[in-house]
C-alpha cells in the first residue's frame, strides 16, 4: 500500500480510538470550554462529522474527475450550526456520530488508487497532491486534539 495512505489512513482510525476514549469524561469536563471564551469539549467534537461528511461527498468524488468542484461551505455557519447541535446532543451521540462519519471517510479513502495520493489538483488558486490535501486536514484533527488534551489534567496523565 502507498505509503501516503498507510499514513493518513492510521491517523483516521487513530482518531476514531482518540474520539472513543472521551466517552469516560464526566459531562461536566464534556461541556468544559478548552479555553475561556473557546469552544468545549463538545463543540470541538461535533464539528467535525459536517467537515468530514463534505469530504465525503464534495471532495473526494471530484479531486480527480473533469466535473467543477462543489463549492465550499460558509465555514463560518458549517462551524456555528455544528457547535449549537453539539450543545444540545448527548455525549454519547456526539462521539458515535463522528466515529460513524470518520468510519466512512476512512473507507473511502482507502478506495483511493495508489497512484492517485501524488496526482495535483487544485482548489481555487491552491494547488496541491490528495496527500498534502488530507495531511492538512489531519494536521487540522491533531491541533484539536491537543487543544483537548491540554484542557484536563488526566488526559495528560492517561498519555504516560
């Protein structure tokens, strides 16, 4: 397998275990802003499966076909209905939520040709490899991650 998508593919199914262990926060930590005046816990979950789901269906069927790209979302707007709808959902279901959408992307990506992960295409003015466009949106997981991971004292310990 390519050794871009042995990466990018670890770091989905990474996430999804990273995702699931934050069923053991009590809803108070769940609920507990990253930062004052930043979104909780919660929040930051919830807005991923609109992003992931746009992927799914806005992205990746297009990078490499002859149709226009679909137009991206108001990031702004996707970010904010996320957030409200992660306010008011169940932990629970917050988490299976994403672990179902990352699930998807996770498959559909391992249906990427090999040869495809260093194929260019371009974004707007932006040109760039399948590769480059997921290790940014990895990149993306990784720096809320960590937000999360530096918001309680014992998910830094359970990392030891």
């Amino acid at each position: 397998m390519n050794k871009y998508k042995v990466e990018i593919s670890k770091h989905q199914l990474d996430s999804i275990t990273f995702v699931k262990s934050l069923e053991e926060l009590s809803e108070k930590e769940w609920r507990t802003e990253i930062e004052e005046g930043k979104w909780t816990i919660a929040e930051i979950i919830g807005h991923f499966k609109p992003w992931d789901e746009f992927i799914i269906h806005k992205r990746l069927p297009y990078l490499f076909s002859k149709d226009e790209l679909p137009k991206g979302p108001d990031s702004k707007k996707m970010n904010l209905d996320s957030a409200a709808i992660s306010r008011r959902e169940n932990q629970l279901t917050t988490i299976e939520n994403f672990i179902s959408t990352r699930n998807e992307l996770y498959k559909k990506i391992n249906e990427i040709p090999d040869e495809y992960w260093v194929k260019n295409f371009t974004i707007g003015e932006t040109t760039l490899s399948l590769y480059e466009y997921l290790k940014g949106l990895a990149q993306h997981d990784c720096h809320h991650f960590r937000q999360i991971k530096n918001t309680h004292l014992f998910l830094k310990e359970r990392e030891r």
